[in-house]
C-alpha cells in the first residue's frame, strides 16, 4: 500500500526545525512550537501504526521511483511501535528541558537540534533503503553531536571529542559494508537484498560482510563495543543525557534487528550465535560497570548497556516469542530509561552531588520524587505489574524453549544486578537521615517531576495494558520472523 | 585498472590508520579525512569502473555504466564534509578550553 502520510515523521521535525532557527530569540514561541510537533507526531505515530493494523504495511516510492530502483520508506508495525514510542519520550523530555535546559541552551539553537536528531531516529526506523539508513544515521549523529557539546564545558568537549571520532569510525566501517554489499549485490534495497541472498545462498563472502555490519550496528547500540558509552552519556545536561540513553541505543537496535532477521538470517550458527555471545558478554561487564561506579550518572549509562544486552539475547535466540518479547522490552526501555535519566539529573539538580554515597534522605524532603525513583527501579528489575515483567517473561521464555540457559541465566543474573545497582541509589541517597535541612532545601519545579511522573505513568499503563498492545506486538514479530512479509509489501506490487 | 586502485585504497587506508592512531588532534582529523577518501574509493571500484557507456538512453547504447556507485559517494563525500568540519570547530573549542591538544591529556580522570 502506498501512503504519503509516513513521510511526515521525517519531514516534519525537519522543517519546524529550520523554522525555530529563525525564532532564535523567542523562547517561548519555541518551547510551544517544538512542544506541539512532538504531541503531533505522536498523534500521527499511532495513527500510521492503527492503519498498518487493518491495511498492512505501507510504503511510499519517493519520486514515484518503483522499488528496487528509487529509495522508499517502509512503514510495519515494528518500525511504527518504535517511532511512536521514541516520539513519547522526546515530547516528555522536552518538557523536563523547559525548566531545566537553561536560557544559553534555549538561545544556541536546542530545539530545532532536538527536532533534527528526532527527525533522524524517525528516518532511520523507516527507511527501506540501506544507503539511507546511513544518511538518516549520519543526520540523527550531527544533532546528537551538535547537543553533547552544546554548553561547551571542559568535561563535555574532552568527551564529545572522543564520542565524534568513535561515530566517524564506525560510520566509516557502515560505508565499508555498504560498498562490499554492492558490489557483491548490486542492490541496496532492503527487500531486494534480502531476496538476492535468498536466492545466491548465504556464502562465506556474505557472512563475512553481514559480520561487518554487525560491528558497526553493534557500535552504535552499544553491544560489547560501548566503551564509549558511559563517558559519553554522563556529561551533557539531564533532558539530553535522558534522550540520548533512551533513544541512541535504540537505532542501533532496530538496525540489528532489521538487517539479521529481514536480510542475513541464514546463517544463524555464525551470525546469531556470534550476537549471543555479544550480548552475554555485555550483559556481564554492564553489570560490573553498574554495581563499580557511585556517580548516578554513571550507574544509569552501565543500566543502558545492561539493557542492549538483554534487547540482543531476543535477538539471538530469533524465534518469534522472543522477538515479542525484545520488542516489548524496547519499548518499555526507552520509557524506563528516560525516566531513569532524568531522575538521575534531578538528584543532581537538587542536591549538587553525583555520588549517591553524598546524598541522603531525599524521600522525607521529596516524597513523590522518592517514591518515582521506587518505581522505576521496580520497573526496570522487571517486578510485575510494571512494563519490564513482560518483557523478561517472553525472552525468558523463549530462552527455555531454545534451550539456550547460559543466555537465561545472565540475562536474569543481569535483572539481578540492576535492580542491586538501583536499590544502592534508593537505599543512599533516597533512605535514610536526610542531611537537607528544610531551609536550604532546593524547591523541585513542577516542570521536573510532572515529567517524571507522565513517564512513571507510561511504565505503569505499558505493564498493565500489555494487553491493549499485544495486537501491534504480535504483529511486528509476525514480519520480523517471516521475512517474506515484508519482501512481499515492498517489492510485491511490481513483479 | 581495479587492482591498482585497491592497492591505492589499501595505502591511503594505512596512512590513516596511522593518523588516527596519533596523540595528536589535528592528526587525527586528518585521519578520519583521508579514511573517508579511501572509502569514497572503494564504492566507486566495487561498483565497477567504467565497463559501458555514459548511462543516457538517448546518447548511448547499451551496456551502461553503473552510476548509482557516484550518487552514493556524492552522499558520502557532502555528509563527511559535514562532519569534519563539525569535528574541526569541535578540536578548536576544545584546544582553547582544555588548553591542549593532546588525547593522552584529554583522557579524564575518575575526580571530577
């Protein structure tokens, strides 16, 4: 099915964007702007992804250009559960920035380089094409590298130079894959590139190429190579750092998945073996990296890594009950980080520590926000009725059913250890005598803790309505698992 | 024609594994650059060199020369430009705060 409607969660941000540079100086104007696309293209997000429900998946030709020969964007429900969940949590974080981000920042261009990087994410998760998921990659990395230096503070150059450099590396390594694909191929159409190898058979060549890309998807999940990860994450101000943790990652992800299950999904005794062994391996040094550190900010950047580890072991395990229960988990991840981030910042904002061993006693000074710090760790410990159970039980699941229990058994040792690594932090810093007298007590602003709390609110509904959304799951992990679904949407229409 | 430029490509990959590997900002910038080329390179050579004529149905016959290789690199090359110059301002900015511009001093410590 054609439909020009999932182009508009590219092209809008990108154009209110160019708009809000030229209103430079309005702040208000801006905060209301950028406020109103974020809910609108939330609106849009549920609407393309109700309408993918009844009509299946819809693509757009651009430039009426027939598949394989022009670029397209595919919309299923995977790529809309994705878009519509990273939208949510942009249009919250935007409101914690209102009253957080500072006057400079409002002033050097933040929002028209939030709406950019959004416009990003939105493209690489509907793009059909390879090349352009490389472009929409690269326009998501310019912003993100526009907002980790934006402030210009010593700690956040020296790391931002680093996190630059790194993302250039792999870009490299995207662009290397992408050259020996072609010119093996002769194509970059998603669909038509996985037909091909259906037909020429997943030789050794292939193999060696899609290995290629799983390093460099890896790099920008964070699978195994997050090195950068943590430094990087922990320097620019809180609304940032929170879209960056819950969003970033989360591209790389979807790549992930979108090149191993659509494209090279015939080798898995190489290929999904090597990414199991991958996200073990994350999931164990994650979880020293978050029980080592004492600066929040630290704690919840080894919680994302812990998180892509355990989104991959879905991955690998590549049956369809998995697939449900990574995509689940991403979703409930981008909400559960986002909220941890942003808690993170506020303990920061309130108390001007990092380190949860110089906090104390914040729940007698700060009851909801003590109580919101005990959600989300129950969240993302994956205690029921919260949105991480549902998740953990379908990948434990399939786990068992594969019969794959090395993997079960680090990715519930993980759970483990992220629920330890953020009852540190609550039983620090959130317990215990409170060393804030109520005179030089630090007021928390309305526009911090209602974001907080939509989020805690979006992990709650997320645990409690998994059955409203069980449809639109079942069905992403129906066109995951079946490739030819998607093949068929795509290139059916002309043959 | 192919091998010579893979040999070409493999040397300019080599120089700027070297230069990346430097201490030194500006050297690795350069670096980055030079890997970019040699990865512009690489499409146009896996796309095939020139093997038909000019691909204009009017102006030619058949076989065509591929030229989606070209549209790829020109993609590339105006995004790597993007981005180079982005991580120029960025050494710059980070040369007047940090006051140096060697990564070894730009390492960080745990203390801060």
């Amino acid at each position: 099915m054609m439909n020009n409607i999932i182009v508009l969660p590219l092209i809008i941000p990108i154009m209110v964007g160019v708009i809000l540079v030229f209103l430079r100086p309005y702040i208000k104007t801006q905060r209301v702007i950028s406020l109103v696309t974020m809910l609108g293209m939330v609106g849009i997000s549920l609407y393309i992804l109700n309408k993918i429900q009844t009509e299946g998946i819809l693509r757009l030709d651009f430039g009426g250009w027939e598949p394989p020969f022009g670029i397209l964007f595919v919309a299923d429900s995977f790529a809309m559960l994705f878009v519509l969940t990273a939208n949510i949590v942009t249009a919250i974080c935007l409101m914690y920035a209102f009253s957080s981000i500072g006057e400079n920042h409002e002033k050097m261009f933040f929002y028209p380089f939030v709406l950019f990087l959004i416009a990003g994410v939105n493209g690489s998760f509907l793009t059909g094409d390879l090349f352009n998921l490389f472009v929409c990659f690269e326009v998501m990395l310019l912003a993100s590298y526009v907002l980790v230096t934006l402030g210009g503070k010593k700690a956040q150059l020296r790391e931002s130079i680093k996190y630059v450099v790194i993302n250039i590396l792999s870009s490299w390594f995207f662009l290397v894959a992408l050259a020996y694909l072609y010119g093996t191929l002769g194509t970059l159409n998603m669909a038509h590139l996985s037909e091909r190898v259906a037909e020429a058979g997943q030789g050794p060549l292939l193999t060696t190429i899609s290995i290629l890309f799983l390093i460099v998807f890896s790099l920008k999940a964070g699978l195994l190579l997050f090195f950068w990860l943590p430094g990087s994450y922990s320097v620019p101000p809180t609304a940032i750092a929170a879209l960056f943790g819950a969003l970033l990652t989360k591209v790389g992800i979807y790549a992930l998945f979108r090149t191993f299950t659509l494209i090279f999904y015939h080798e898995p005794s190489i290929t999904h073996t090597l990414i199991g062994i991958m996200a073990g391996v994350t999931l164990v040094v994650g979880s020293i990296g978050a029980i080592a550190y004492k600066d929040v900010r630290l704690i919840s950047s080894y919680n994302v890594v812990i998180a892509v580890g355990f989104i991959l072991v879905g991955l690998a395990l590549a049956t369809q009950t998995s697939f449900e229960g990574s995509i689940y988990y991403v979703m409930h991840d981008m909400i559960a980080k986002a909220m941890l981030f942003l808690i993170a910042g506020t303990m920061i904002a309130l108390t001007g520590k990092t380190k949860i061993d110089e906090m104390s006693g914040l729940i007698r000074n700060y009851p909801l926000f003590g109580w919101m710090v005990f959600i989300v760790t129950c969240s993302l410990a994956g205690i029921p009725p919260l949105s991480g159970f549902v998740g953990k039980l379908l990948v434990g699941e399939a786990a068992i059913e594969a019969g794959s229990y090395i993997l079960l058994a680090l990715a519930f040792i993980s759970s483990i250890v992220v629920l330890y690594s953020l009852l540190r932090i609550f039983l620090n810093s959130i317990f215990g005598e409170t060393i804030i007298s109520p005179e030089d007590e630090v007021p928390l602003k309305k526009g911090m803790i209602i974001p907080i709390v939509l989020l805690a609110i979006g992990t709650v509904f997320l645990g409690l309505g998994a059955e409203f959304i069980s449809g639109y799951v079942s069905d992403a992990a129906h066109t995951l698992s079946n490739p030819s679904v998607y093949i068929e949407a795509v290139l059916g229409g002309n043959k | 024609m192919e091998t010579l430029i893979i040999l070409l490509i493999g040397i300019l990959v080599a120089v700027a594994t070297y230069l990346i590997l430097s201490r030194n900002i500006i050297r690795v910038i350069l670096g980055t650059a030079v890997l970019s080329h040699a990865v512009h390179l690489l499409i146009l050579t896996l796309g095939g060199l020139k093997t038909g004529n000019v691909p204009l149905l009017t102006e030619a016959d058949a076989p065509y020369t591929d030229a989606l290789p070209q549209a790829l690199i020109l993609t590339a090359i105006v995004i790597s430009f993007a981005v180079t110059a982005f991580v120029l301002v960025l050494a710059y900015r980070a040369y007047q705060d940090n006051g140096t511009d060697d990564l070894d001093a730009l390492r960080g410590t745990n203390d801060e």
